[in-house]
C-alpha cells in the first residue's frame, strides 16, 4: 500500500473488540504494526490507519473511534495541528501521540492541542 493511502474499515470484529482505536501517521511500517498489535489485542480493534492528516481529518469523526495514535509527523503536516482538528470536531476524543525521543518540542505542543498522553519510541 502507498504511504498516500489511507485504509478504513470498520469490521464487526472491531467493534465486538472494546476499543476502538484509529492510527495516524506517515511510515507505513509503523502504522502496520500498531495496527496488527491492536487487533491481536484483546479488548482493542482498529477501525483505520492514515498515512496524511488530511485523510484522518475526513474520515475519523465518521469512524467514531475511542482514541487516536498519532505521530509528531505527518507528510502533510504535523500531529499537534491535526490533533487541535480533530479534538474541536471530537472532544471526547483521547489522543495518543507517538514520538522520538528527540520530538519533545512535539510533545509539548500537543499536549497544548488537546492530547492526553504520549508515547515514546
């Protein structure tokens, strides 16, 4: 799959799993591992992944997922702008950001866009 294409689905499996969870970001080896480790989970589902902001910002307040992984960058922006989006959209929302240890810049501008927790790689 291209690093351009963003993959939705929202499969009953998923929504028997508990959580739903949506997955933002521009390597696509990461966004196929955080989605395989979902669905093997127990009590969590995937219900999409997002190569651009501009994909998750039209698809995911459709989705309706409990929460969102969303990494520092994006080839279309970065993951603090996209989280203010979709926290206006979806307040409910619960935002993860997934960074670097070199990102705390990142981190700390998301954290001012609405996220509630992050993950260091």
């Amino acid at each position: 799959m291209s690093q351009q294409k963003a993959t939705t689905r929202l499969s009953a499996e998923a929504a028997r799993k508990g959580v739903t969870v949506a997955v933002v970001g521009g390597d696509a080896e990461s966004r196929l591992y955080f989605r395989e480790m979902l669905e093997s989970a127990e009590g969590f589902g995937c219900v999409g992944d997002f190569a651009r902001a501009t994909d998750a910002l039209k698809s995911i307040s459709a989705l309706q997922p409990d929460c969102v992984l969303m990494s520092v960058r994006l080839p279309d922006g970065n993951g603090w702008e996209c989280i203010a989006r979709l926290k206006d959209v979806l307040p409910h929302l619960r935002v993860v950001l997934v960074g670097g240890r070199g990102e705390a810049e990142g981190m700390e501008s998301a954290r001012d866009a609405g996220a509630d927790a992050w993950l260091v790689q």
